[in-house]
C-alpha cells in the first residue's frame, strides 16, 4: 500500500494518508464514495478531527491569479478523538454528496483543464494538515448535455472551460465560483458576434442558463437567462430552443450596440439569418474561421473536437450511469448530521 503524503507539521514521524475513490465519473448533485487509509507514524498520534474537502483551482476573475491551494467548496466531517497507533493502519469508508453546483471537468470524453479534488483534513495537537487532493472526475447531467449538444449541432465551438471567483447577479448560484464555458461562434453568427460565454448552474429540480455575448469585447455585452427542468428533458426541440436564446441575445446586444452609435440594429443581425442549420463545425475550425478574434484565436489543447463530439447527445434514450443523481429531491435534504460545511 502506497501512501501519498506523510503529514510532517503534525511531528516528525508524523500519520500517513491516501484518499481512494472510486473510479466512476461523478455527475453534479451525485455521490463520490471511497476511503481514506491512514497509516500511524513512528509514534501513537491523537487525532482530533478528520474531514473531506472538495476542492476546486479557481481564478480571481479575468486576468487574475489563481487562489493558492484550491477554493474550498464542501466539506465533510468524518469523525475525530481517536488514537492512531504507531505503524497502525485504518481505513475509513465515505459517502459524499457533491454540490449540484459542481462544474464539470470532462466533456464528451474530453477533458476541460478544470482541476477538481477530494482530499484529508487531519488536526492532531492543534496543528492541522492536508493529504494531496485526489482527482475527481465529473460529467454533465442529462439536461447540461441537451444544451450544450444543441450548441455543438449548431457549430459552435469550445474555447475554454475556466472557473471563476464571482456571484452572478440576479441567478440562485450557491457555490462562491462558477464555471464559465467560452464558446466561439457558428458561421451564421460570426458576423453578429465574437463570443458567447455559458454557465449552467444546476438544482435539484432544474437549470439556470446564462448566456452573455461579447463580454470583454469593446462593445456592451448582453445577458441571457433561461431556466429549464430536468423533467422537461425530452419534452423540448433543444435545437431549435437554444437557436433562439442565442438570436435573441444578438439581438440584444445588437440594441445596446445601435443605441451606443457603433452600429446599426439590422446590420448586427443581419449575420444570424440562415435558420438553425447545423454544420457540425467543430472548435478549431470556428476558431479559425472568426479570424483569431476570440482569446487570441487559441483554443485550449484537446478542447477542439469537444462540442463537435457533443453533436451525438442529441439521442436522449441512452442516459444511463446517472446513480446519486436521479434522485433529485431526496438529495436536498441529505448528510446533515455528520456534515461540517465552510
């Protein structure tokens, strides 16, 4: 047995912890089991709590730095007050439910560049330590896989998946982050607008869409929001439906823009005629066709084919693997006894 981390500022000779998962990928709002093994140092070792963090790598905002050792965004109180005796070996089983909130780090069987992990709280003397974060893999839920395969029928493509340290105003976001996903456009829209950003905020009993166009661009962006629920899932012409969030967001902008005098209504929109026709261009190929104007022309290494792959989500019927996640209202009221959050 190999264990990652010796805890050192708890003593010389000090505990020994590894965090195992289980390896099946996670959806927002399921349930990550698995163990932490502690292995006892040279010596016996009170231990006065152990906890589980989830922890996410979260920037400061456009163009700020990232927050040194994760962003703390769960936590769960796995017992305490006992003694581990030297060369003592133990293992400790857990259930954790993740926020719904929890954004994703693999797309369409590609990863997105989002760090995310479980990792050990130990405080023993008063001195507390952490084992190394263990990755945690998460996949979109059902209804985040209509919306961003009817992005991906449509050609749009996929930049980037950055999380960000802010509260969207006016949306029900818990989590003190959120995860923004930059997309450029399709080429019906490239002459309307040079990127679109999208955040999918998940509940128990649905989805929060914001979509914003141009947001660091010179001009005024435009906000979109919409909300869906997860029973609404294939009640819905998901195409059809996020091809018209996306026009009348142009449109908006196109608004803000006309009434700032940098352009005419008609000519902002007159791009995004040519129906919802999808084209199934995939991220590099977008990215090169709005002539590097959207994050420098680059797109994240392994992201290109991301959305074009998302094409094939459109099929509904085959939406298994969703264990912790199902149950969506038994799960709002779940783990508060043994549960220590912040």
């Amino acid at each position: 047995m190999v264990f990652k981390r010796v805890l050192g500022s708890l003593g010389v000779g000090g505990p020994a912890v590894d965090t195992a998962l289980d390896r099946e990928p996670v959806r927002p709002g399921g349930v990550v089991r698995g163990h932490v093994r502690l292995r006892g140092g040279g010596g016996a070792c009170d231990l006065e709590h152990l906890a589980l963090e989830l922890v996410a790598g979260v920037g400061a905002g456009h163009g700020g730095e990232e927050h040194e050792g994760g962003v703390v965004f769960d936590r769960l109180r796995l017992g305490g007050g006992f003694r581990l005796d030297a060369r003592e070996h133990r293992e400790i089983p857990f259930t954790i439910h993740i926020p719904w909130e929890t954004p994703l780090t693999e797309v369409s069987g590609q990863p997105l560049g989002v760090v995310l992990g479980v990792r050990v709280e130990l405080a023993a003397a008063g001195a507390k330590d952490h084992g190394d974060p263990e990755p945690l893999i998460v996949r979109p839920l059902p209804v985040q896989e209509a919306v961003l395969g009817a992005l991906g029928r449509l050609g749009f493509g996929l930049v980037a998946a950055d999380l960000r340290l802010a509260h969207i105003a006016g949306t029900g976001q818990r989590l003190p982050f959120h995860q923004e996903i930059e997309l450029t456009p399709a080429p019906q829209y490239l002459h309307a607008v040079n990127e679109i950003a999208l955040t999918l905020l998940t509940g128990p009993d649905g989805m929060e869409v914001v979509l914003e166009a141009d947001k660091r661009g010179r001009g005024p962006g435009a906000l979109g929001r919409h909300t869906v629920r997860h029973e609404d899932l294939e009640r819905r012409d998901w195409t059809g439906e996020v091809d018209s969030w996306i026009r009348a967001l142009i449109e908006s902008r196109a608004r803000h823009t006309a009434r700032d005098g940098r352009t005419s209504t008609s000519a902002a929109i007159a791009g995004v005629t040519g129906g919802t026709g999808g084209t199934g261009v995939t991220g590099v190929t977008a990215g090169t066709a709005a002539g590097g104007a959207v994050g420098g022309g680059m797109v994240t290494a392994g992201l290109g084919d991301a959305l074009g792959n998302l094409a094939g989500l459109g099929d509904l019927s085959d939406l298994g693997g969703l264990e912790g996640s199902g149950g969506a209202r038994a799960l709002r009221g779940s783990g508060s006894e043994e549960e220590d959050r912040g």
